[in-house]
C-alpha cells in the first residue's frame, strides 16, 4: 500500500491548488516544496487574474494576503527621449468575478498552503524530490534525500525547468528561445505617496508595462505594479535575446529603474529585495507530455503561460491546472486506475477549459512577439516622432497628416501592414 495517494511536488500555486482540493475529496496528499518556506522560492511580477481562484475560494480576496486591486491598466512605448503612455480605468475592472490583484508571493502562496492543509494535506520544507521513484517502467513515488516515499501519483508542479517532467520522458531540455529571464526589484514606499503618485485610492493600484528602450530595443519589456506600501519593477526579456545582448540584464535594469519616466515613482525609495526566475515564453509550442502512467505536470512546468504583450498571463493558468489535475486525480482514485487511460482526462479538461483554449488561440503570439523586431524599436521611435509632430508648435503649422505620413511611410508600409495582418491574427 502506498504512503500516500498522491504526492505534489511544489508548494506553488498548481501545487497547492490541486493538494487542496484532492484533500478536500477525502485523498491523503503530500506536498513538498524545495523552499525554506513556503513562496520563498517562487518569483513573478506580481499580478494574479482571480477568476480562476474564484471559483475555488468565492470572495477570497477579502482574506487573503493580496496587496492591492488593479484599476489602471498602462502601457507605454519608450525611446531614449520619449514615452508614450495609454492609460485605461474602468469600474468593470474591479468586478470581483474578474477583477485582478497586485500579490506578494511570498505571502500569498503560504496562505494558498495552509488552506491544503487546513483540507488535511501534510506540507514538508524544505523537502527536495532529488528524484521519481520507480518499481520497473512504473513512476511509484519520489526520493528526497534518504527517503523513499510512495504514491499512487506524482503531481509535478515544480517551476518551468522541471527536471522531474524530464526524468519522467515528459519534457525537452529548455531553449533559450522558450524561456525568458524575469529580474524584479521591491522598492519600498510610504502608502501615501503611492497613492498620489499613481493617482490611487486605498486599496487600488496600477498595472503598467514598458517596451522600447527598457529592453534595449531587444525582445522584451518592463513592468512595474503598485503593492500596499511597495512598488514591483522588473524586466522580462529571452534567454536567446540576452546571449545578443550588449548589456547585462542587470545594467539595464539600472538603466530602466532611473528612466525619466520611472525615476520619479520611486524617488525616496528604498529596494528590500532583488529577485530573478525563469518564465515560460514558448506557447503552444512547448507544452510538454501533460500526463503518463502515474504521473500529471502541472502549471510553470507544463509551460503554461502566455505573454501578450499588452497583459502577461500564468498564474491564473496555474491554478486552474491544478484544479483540473485534481478532478482528474480524484476519478482514478474512485476507479482506482492511475493509467494514462485515466489520468488523460486531464488533457481533455484542459481542452475544454480556458487554458488550453487560450494557447491555442494565440498559438502565434510568441513568434509574433520574438520575431516582430519593429515591436521594440521602430514603433515606438515612430510613435514617438509622429506624436512629438502633432504636439509640438513652434511657428506655422501644416496640416498634420502632411507631417506624419512621411514618417510612416518611412518606416515601410509593406512592414506596417504585414505587423498589423500577424498582430491581429496572433493577439
């Protein structure tokens, strides 16, 4: 007999998820995390789409550790002299069956933790799965260090480059071309002075993405999301993109964080932290083998994340992952049949669900984003140019359209069209 039904591998948020609600089904559940605690390994820019959540936990945003509700979205395009912002507030995005949340994971995953085992989970960390326990071809369990712990199933939720899913023949060493490198700084600031800054009420915060200058004219952005009382800042940029890089991640992160436009909203700050993660980028494309004989991946290491440019998407999939792994676990226990005849069902409710719906709607958006080289250079610099057109006045003025289209039309309207047609064919 096993010692468990079935044994998680990563307190994340697809880890814990899905221990919750096996242990909520009457399943005994073991989750170990790799952190000294729980959340303290686990880094993203901070911001949680709670639909997914929701559903699980009706009303959890009154409880749980979340920092602020986002009201504002912005995206700006940089250049050395300029930024262009558009800013959209909306009472629609404070519905709380939509709404998002700027988070803190290393206080929103314990919360999400002790939830599974308030269900009746044990949670073990540190704990490190060094290995998948094997009885013949059969996945019967995991080793951590001297221990050999069996389970019927092993729920691999341990972070994008799951060594486990690679032991088990479910996924591909990583290309730098699939995963993208995430810094991220926690500057410190009173509550008041986020508040006027960003033009904020208690309880409310911004979203704002940066692409341009942040990256270098590179693949990639910048993104910066108000907490309580600490504001996140960071970069995203591929690992194939930095390997070109004339600069160092961390050179121009500085650069960014004393950008004109950014400097101001920290000024008197105070950084309490610096964190680095890899992100999944591919789509579609790099989803591995989802499900075997005794085995589930889940979220980050089932490459489940999305960047649109204009919103970045994953831990919503995560959770969503692991609520579907779980229900997926719960019928081959009621069967007992932890086949893939069975435990397949987890891609066929992923199919049905909004998560793979989504990947594969955008199946396109990752190339799209690599490829479109104008994204992160030339736009920006014509939007730039075409705006500093329109606003500046220093003598008599033409007609607008007469200044503008030489630019436009220099910058290649075979190129703008071919970006526009594969822009919104992808996104």
């Amino acid at each position: 007999m096993a010692d468990y039904d079935a044994i998680v591998v990563g307190a994340g948020l697809s880890g814990s998820t899905a221990a919750y609600c096996m242990a909520k089904a009457g399943l005994s559940v073991l989750v170990i995390e790799r952190g000294e605690a729980v959340g303290s390994k686990n880094v993203t820019g901070g911001r949680l789409y709670s639909h997914s959540l929701e559903k699980i936990f009706p009303g959890f945003a009154d409880s749980a550790p979340v920092e602020r509700k986002i009201v504002k979205e912005r995206i700006s395009m940089m250049t050395a002299e300029s930024c262009f912002t558009v800013e959209f507030a909306s009472d629609r995005l404070k519905n709380p069956a939509s709404a998002s949340y700027s988070v803190m994971r290393a206080n929103f995953d314990p919360w999400l933790a002790a939830k599974a085992e308030e269900a009746g989970c044990d949670v073990v960390c540190p704990a490190v799965a060094d290995d998948l326990l094997r009885d013949g071809d059969k996945i019967i369990g995991i080793r951590a260090g001297e221990d050999e712990l069996t389970s019927d199933v092993v729920l691999l939720a341990d972070g994008v480059n799951s060594l486990l899913g690679q032991k088990a023949g479910m996924k591909e060493e990583l290309s730098p071309h699939q995963v993208a490198v995430g810094c991220k700084e926690i500057v410190e600031l009173p509550k008041g002075a986020i508040n006027e800054r960003f033009g904020l009420n208690d309880g409310e915060g911004v979203a704002h993405l940066f692409a341009g200058t942040p990256s270098n004219a590179l693949v990639g952005g910048g993104f910066l999301y108000t907490n309580k009382d600490t504001v996140s800042i960071g970069l995203v940029m591929t690992v194939g993109g930095l390997t070109t890089s004339s600069l160092r991640l961390p050179d121009l992160m500085e650069a960014f964080r004393e950008s004109a436009p950014v400097k101001p909203l920290l000024a008197g700050g105070t950084v309490v932290e610096y964190a680095a993660h890899l992100v999944p980028e591919g789509g579609l494309r790099m989803i591995p083998t989802l499900s075997r004989d005794n085995v589930l991946l889940l979220g980050d290491a089932a490459g489940f994340c999305l960047n649109l440019a204009y919103t970045v998407r994953g831990m919503d999939y995560a959770i969503a992952s692991g609520q579907l792994a779980a229900e997926t676990v719960i019928e081959a226990r009621e069967k007992n049949d932890f086949s893939n005849a069975v435990l397949s069902g987890y891609v066929s409710r992923l199919e049905k669900s909004y998560v793979l719906k989504d990947m594969k709607t955008h199946k396109h958006a990752p190339a799209f984003i690599e490829h479109t080289k104008r994204l992160y250079k030339a736009y920006p610099e014509l939007a730039a140019n075409v705006l500093a057109d329109i606003f500046t006045v220093s003598g008599p003025s033409r007609l607008i359209i007469r200044k503008t289209l030489p630019k436009i039309f220099k910058a290649g309207p075979f190129g703008l069209l071919m970006d526009g047609l594969k822009g919104s064919r992808a996104l």
